[in-house]
C-alpha cells in the first residue's frame, strides 16, 4: 500500500464526524488527532517535506510526529515555503493534549468538551486542505 496523506485525512476526518455524531467520544476525539496529522502532512508535501518512497515514511524522523507534535513542525515547512504564506495556523497547538497512545484509554477518560476541542483544531486543517484544493496545490 502507498502513503496518501491526503486521502487519509479525510476518511479520518469523515469518521470522527460521524461518530461525534453519535456522541462516541474516545474514537472521534482519536479520529480527529489522526484527520489533523495527515492532513498537514499532506501540505508539508507540498511545502518541501522530503519523502522516502522506498519507506513508504517521510524521510526526517521529526515528520513522523502525530497530531500534538507536528502542528509546530507543520509551521516550519509553510514558513519556509512561498505558497505557504496564506496557509498559516494559530501557534496554540489544540492537540498539545492529544497523544497518540489514547486509543488504549478508556472511553470513560473522554467527553463532549475535549473532543469538541481536537474537533475545532481538525476543522482549522480542513479548512486549509480546502483551500489547498481550490488553489490547485493538492
């Protein structure tokens, strides 16, 4: 199988909704992080993010973060980038409490309010890949 950022992102993100939807906290909150990661990955491809095809992985192990580590990294690949300027994120990393490892949680430890927080920061990266779309970069 081929790594496809862009693909990924939006069944992630399409998946959280519908199980925000039905008020399955633990796997939209999950969702949401993972929706977040890809897509940003998927702009940093286009900002410059080098790629290893053979390894099916970006080539820098710090571009292998997930959601509450590559939100910063993200903003290092736009700045750098000419069409990355009106592609900008706010600094405050929304996932800074979201961890990869939380999908072995209990679905106790999850609610409406910090699934609603990880939604709102993978809506901010739908918006851009929305806008990426429209401009033609993806």
């Amino acid at each position: 199988m081929q790594c496809d950022f862009y693909d990924a992102h939006d069944r992630h993100w399409q998946d959280a909704e519908q199980l925000f939807q039905a008020q399955r906290w633990a796997n939209a909150d999950h969702l949401y992080g993972v929706a977040a990661e890809c897509g940003l990955k998927a702009l940093m491809l286009k900002f410059g993010m080098v790629f290893n095809s053979n390894k099916d992985m970006p080539n820098d192990k710090k571009d292998r973060e997930h959601a509450n580590g590559i939100w910063a990294r993200y903003e290092s690949y736009r700045s750098g980038h000419q069409q990355g300027v009106s592609y900008g994120l706010p600094s405050a990393n929304p996932f800074q409490d979201w961890h990869v490892s939380q999908r072995y949680a209990h679905q106790a430890d999850f609610d409406i309010i910090r699934a609603e927080s990880h939604r709102k920061g993978a809506e901010l990266v739908c918006k851009l890949i929305k806008q990426a779309k429209t401009d033609g970069l993806i």
